[in-house]
C-alpha cells in the first residue's frame, strides 16, 4: 500500500541533494533525480520510470516529440519547458514533463497569450458592477474612459478591443495608474489574479521570485514575465512540480494545481473529521479561513469541529490552531493533529481511511458559460496525461 509520509521523505531527500536550483543548463546525465510517487508508474511499452536521457538535445528531442503535433513552434515550447525543468531541478523523464504539457493544453491549448472568448463584455459587466458597488455613477465611469490612454487610444476603445488577458492586465495596469475612478474601481489592486500559458497566480509568481532567484532578465515586472511564454512555463512547472506531493495518482496532482497545493490532502482530512465529529464538512481543501490570503483568526467549521475532539485527540485548541496553520505545507502531513485525527477517524471506520480526495469546488468565473469543478479539471488534465504518455512510446 502507498505511504503519504513516505512519499514525503523520499521527495524531500531529492530537495535537499538537489539544494537551491540554478539557472545554468545541468548535465542532466550526470545526475538522475528519483521521480514523484504519483509520476512513477512504468510508460507505455514498458519504459523505466527513470529520469532522464543522457543530453541536453536528447531531452530536448523527447519533449518534441511529447508535445501534441498540431503545435506551432514545437521546438521553441520545448526549449521553454527544458530551460523551465532545468532551472528548478525537475527530473527530465517524460512522466513528469507529460504533465506539465497536458496542464499547457489544458489551460490555453498551447497559447502562450491565450484568447478569452468575449472579453470585452465581461469586462464592462465587471466595470458596471465595481461601480455600483462603489457608488460610481455609469455615466462617470463611461466619460472617464474616453480619456487618451498611454497607448494612443481611449480606455473605452481598448476594452472594445479586448482579446487576451495580457493585454486586459496591461489596461488595468493603465487605469490604476492613470484614472482616478482606476483607483476607486479597483482599490489599487489589478484584478487579474492568473495568466499565461499556464494560467499561473500571479501571487504564487511573485512570491516565489522573492524565495528564488528568477532564471531571466525581468523586462517590467514579475507579473509581466508570467504572461510571457518561458515565465508562464517556469512558473506554472513551480507550481504543478516543485513541491513533495504525496499522493499515489497524478490526478490529486492535477486537482492541487487547480484548487491549491495539498488541497486533495486536505480534503481527505476534513472527511476524517467530519467522520469523527460528526458534523457535515465542505471538502474544499481549506482548513482555515482566509482574506486576500491570509488566515483569519475567526474558527472555520474545520477548526471549530476539531474543536469538540480537543479532549480524544488529545490537544489543546492552541496545538491544534499551530498544526492547522501547516495546511498550505508538507509538515501538515506529519502534525500530530494529522496523524491523531486519522488514528481517531480509522478506530471509528475501522479500515484504513485515504489520504488524497478529490476536492469538491465548483469553479467560479466570468469567463465560464457552465458549471465546472475541480473534479472535472483534473479528470480532463488526467486524460491528456495519459495521451501524452502514449506519445512518449511512439517516438
């Protein structure tokens, strides 16, 4: 059976050989790296689950090929992608590049500034509703947006214009800078929380540039580098990858990039709670509650049900708030809440209870026509996974 804790250890054990990633091109022969436990069953045909080829060109040649066909520039998404893995020490095996490629395909169908079908509607809605919510008359909101804006052209022209999120960033850009209403809209606060091809958080990039030194020459800013196509690509295989996931399936994997890092772990937490309490839980993956991503000190439902086991656990509602403010880490995984809530919940099942669970969130933007959910991103992203596999074989 499967060990989460021990699929911790052994991903931790190549962090601390790996140590801090370069930004030089590696000798990647010189040095295989162990793959994920959720990335290492065995390729299509029979294909050790091993990272990686003997050289620079024959990596590049196999993302080539690993690569959907129909793909523009196939060479230059490749030579991205190995910089990206090089960069942040990933291993350089097709199981793990495969998945990064079907995220790509998934998120923007391999574009690296992707097109959002009726832009320009979605944002004047949005504009309608900031204002009201402000108190901004529309017909204020409108004159503002006749103004000239630095590109020559009028803030309501742009928006008519509109076609990917890179150039709506660079407008709100604008109108925080330039109009006064920008700064009321808005709060000083550009709206557009993910782009590129990965549709990576903007926050989750910069704060990472922050931990780790950038491989590239920052032209503007950090948010500006993850709607290009190599910073898209090096901060979404961060965020998909460099991290000690400890599941036995890539699709929790794929779950945790849409939802949030250790979300399918958390998930099967509040399961095993809501088990031993007795209280109806939401498996949304988030143990706490949080403002502009921060915890607040307000109990959510999680900690106000652990709470009432305080006494069986046993740990006091300090412990248990220290352990639970671990939930976006790996540590979470060997608090003694985990394990002592999971001892608790098995006692009561009576069988060994799952540590990964799909995450129950239906996904909320304008930019969506039906209703989608975490499950149903994973599930595809998992099945491109697969397709990707199988073009691992056929080369």
């Amino acid at each position: 059976m499967f060990q989460p804790a021990r699929a911790v250890v052994l991903w931790l054990a190549v962090a601390i050989v790996a140590g801090c990633a370069g930004t030089g091109e590696p000798i990647p022969g010189g040095r295989p790296l162990p793959l994920p436990p959720d990335l290492a069953p065995s390729l299509p045909g029979g294909m050790a689950a091993v990272a990686a080829p003997p050289s620079g060109p024959e990596i590049r040649a196999m993302v080539v090929r690993l690569i959907p066909a129909s793909v523009r520039d196939r060479s230059g998404w490749a030579d991205d992608l190995y910089s990206a893995f090089s960069s942040l020490d990933l291993p350089h095996a097709p199981q793990v590049y495969c998945a990064a490629i079907a995220i790509i395909e998934q998120e923007s169908s391999f574009q690296a500034d992707p097109v959002v079908p009726n832009l320009p509607d979605i944002v004047w809605r949005e504009l309608e509703q900031r204002g009201r919510r402000y108190g901004i008359p529309k017909l204020l909101i409108s004159a503002a947006l006749l103004k000239t804006s630095p590109d020559g052209r009028s803030y309501s022209q742009r928006i008519d214009t509109l076609r990917t999120e890179k150039q709506l960033n660079a407008l709100f850009e604008d109108m925080i800078a330039e109009l006064p209403a920008g700064k009321t809209l808005f709060a000083g606060y550009n709206p557009v929380r993910t782009g590129g091809p990965m549709q990576v958080s903007i926050a989750f990039a910069e704060e990472f540039a922050r931990e780790r030194s950038y491989p590239y020459p920052v032209s503007h800013s950090i948010r500006d580098e993850v709607f290009s196509r190599r910073g898209g690509l090096y901060f979404g295989s961060a965020i998909l990858l460099d991290y000690p996931a400890p599941y036995d399936d890539a699709v929790y994997r794929f779950a945790d990039f849409n939802a949030g890092r250790y979300s399918s772990r958390n998930a099967a937490f509040q399961a095993a709670v809501a088990r031993v309490s007795g209280k109806p839980l939401a498996l949304d993956g988030d143990l706490l509650l949080y403002r502009d991503g921060k915890p607040q000190e307000q109990p959510s439902a999680v900690e106000g049900a652990l709470q009432t086991l305080s006494g069986k656990l046993p740990l006091s509602l300090r412990d248990i708030r220290r352990d639970l403010l671990l939930e976006k880490s790996a540590a979470f995984g060997q608090s003694p809440l985990f394990s002592r809530l999971f001892a608790l919940a098995e006692q009561a099942a009576g069988s060994v209870l799952p540590r990964q669970t799909m995450p129950q969130i239906e996904l909320k933007s304008p930019k969506f026509t039906r209703k989608l959910t975490t499950e149903w991103f994973a599930r595809r992203v998992e099945g491109r996974y697969r397709t990707c596999l199988t073009r691992s074989s056929s080369g």
